[in-house]
C-alpha cells in the first residue's frame, strides 16, 4: 500500500471537495461521459506539450479521463479547424494560442475556420518574448541597442520562427516605435535554428520566448538578454528588465496559451471545464512547473477574461500586420 503525507491528504480532500462544490445542472448533469480529446495543432516536443500535458493529468484527475490529439500543419491552422467542425459537446477542446486564434485568422484567406468559431475557456499560461543579442552587439538595453542599430542601419538582423508570427511582429512593431530602424528580418522554421545562429554569431539578434535555455545561454555569456515584453518582470526572470522599463511603453506582448471550444458549446459545459481548470491551476506543484519553463501560470482567469485578452491581442497586432502587408484584406 502506498504512504501518503498529512499534506498530499487534506490537498487531495480539499480538491475533491471544492470539485463536487461546481454546479452540475441541464447538460451537465452527466458531463463527462465519456473521455474528453484535447487537440495540439502542432507536433509532439513542443510547447503545446509543455502546456498541454500537465494540464490533461490534472483535468484526468479532477474531471474525468482526458488525452491528447496530436493533428498538426499549416502553422496550427489544421488542427484549429478540425476542433472548429467537432460537435460542440465539450468533449473536443483547442490548445490555442495567440498565433491560432488571432494572427492566422488575420492573414490568412482561407484558414478554414474563422474567429468567431469558437469560444474562449480559460488561460493556462502566458509567457514574455526576450529580446536577445550576440555578444558581439554592443548594448545592455533596448535603448543602447536602439541608439547602436541607427547608427549602423542595415548592419543588425534578427531572427524569428518565422514570417507573420507573434515573434516577428513584435520586431516589426519594435523597428516603427524606435522611430523606423533598419534591421533586416530572417525568418526560420523555428526558433531552433535561430538560437543557433545568434549563438554563432550569423545574427545579431533573436526575439524567441523565454525559455530555459535562453536563461542558461545568458549565463554562459553566449547571448545577452536584454529586455522581455511582458508588463511586469517574470517571476522565474526577474533580472530582466521590460521594454516598457526601457523606455518604450507600448511595446508589449504577452504570448499565450488557453483551452477553447466550439463556438455553440453550452454555457454550462463551459463553466464546468473552466472551474475545473481554476481547481487545477491552484495546484502549487503545476505553477511551478510551468514556471520552471519560463512561463507564467494563471490561476484567476475565466472564459470572459481569457476573452477581453483575446480582444486585446487582436486590437495590438492588428494595425502592425496591415502596416507590414500580411493583411488578408
């Protein structure tokens, strides 16, 4: 028989009760069933299993078997739109993000869904962009790196997952307020190879999210981390200045990740997974985790929360794609 401590007792009791406490009524009376899918519209390895996963152990625990379904391509559009066509029944949910839910529907023409198709659940995670140069380059800052790239234009570059993601906009929006830099793009197939070549010393700079190794480069003195574009610093980076810190106060951008579902899912389907998911994510052991990750966890959002962010990254990134031509209109 397996030993359990005082504490993993009333934490486990705890969630049992504050789990029976969610209103159950109308279709939710026997919600779930049956097993719920979770869709990451990308492959195995990445992010969306670094947030994903903990996430479906936790809702296997607290609600009810759930898995995951890998359906990947088209930058995460295929896999969108396949949870856009399920039946709106609570059992075939969306990893979304900022690129999912707001840049694909913005640029491209026929993504085969749109974004009224689905509705917001809850935000896991929210995570910071860092902007990272070579050692070679010489600025501590974002005001040093500005003052370095006008009087060097065209000489810096940087790098991003590629074109008309959140990366490379927020470089675009960069150059704008900085008053129109020259810093040439070059787009990658993931930030991968990006972190590769600034390491390298092939460019001058990298906006990728934070992560783990990014931290660990810095401290091996083979980049330099110079500023991140959250509103305040991150807990698990708190050395790290904001660019609102360096003196450009719009130039904000906080990537993130949540669980959506088909646009006609029922109020109180949504609530259930939404409550639970609040449960979950008061788990000290899950916040660290994602923290460890270089991410930050929410444990107080809400379907109309997640949505007003939803509205505020759309309203952010909007006017930089039309500016740069990827609007599809």
């Amino acid at each position: 028989m397996p030993s359990y401590s005082r504490r993993q007792v009333v934490h486990a009791l705890s969630g049992a009760a504050a789990l029976a406490a969610i209103p159950r009524s109308g279709q939710t009376a026997d919600y779930p069933s049956r097993p719920i899918r979770l869709v990451l519209p990308y492959g195995a390895g990445g992010a969306g299993d670094q947030i994903g996963r903990p996430w479906v152990d936790k809702m296997s625990a607290l609600l009810g078997p759930t898995f995951v379904e890998y359906i990947g391509g088209a930058g995460g559009a295929i896999g969108t739109a396949a949870v856009a066509r399920e039946e709106p029944d609570g059992y075939s949910l969306l990893l979304g993000n900022g690129s999912t839910q707001v840049i694909i529907p913005l640029t491209s023409s026929n993504p085969g869904y749109s974004v009224g198709d689905f509705r917001a659940i809850y935000r896991l995670i929210n995570s910071a962009l860092v902007f990272a140069v070579h050692p070679s380059v010489p600025a501590a800052n974002l005001r040093e790196l500005i003052a370095y790239a006008k009087a060097n234009p065209g000489k810096l570059s940087y790098g991003t997952p590629g074109i008309a993601t959140g990366n490379h906009l927020v470089g675009e929006s960069f150059k704008q307020q900085a008053g129109g830099l020259d810093i040439v793009h070059v787009p990658y197939r993931g930030i991968a190879q990006a972190t590769n070549d600034l390491v390298s010393g092939q460019i001058s700079l990298v906006i990728g999210v934070m992560s783990v190794q990014l931290q660990q480069l810095s401290r091996a003195g083979k980049i330099r981390l110079l500023a991140v574009t959250t509103k305040r610093r991150l807990s698990g980076a708190p050395d790290i200045p904001t660019a609102v810190e360096s003196g450009m106060p719009d130039l904000r951008y906080e990537g993130w990740f949540g669980i959506f579902a088909p646009k006609l899912t029922d109020d109180a389907i949504i609530d259930r997974i939404a409550q639970t998911t609040r449960l979950a994510m008061a788990d000290p052991a899950l916040q660290a985790s994602y923290r460890a990750q270089g991410m930050e966890p929410d444990s107080d959002s809400s379907p109309d929360k997640f949505q007003r962010i939803i509205d505020a990254t759309t309203a952010s990134l909007a006017p930089v794609i039309r500016s740069i031509g990827l609007s599809k209109s």
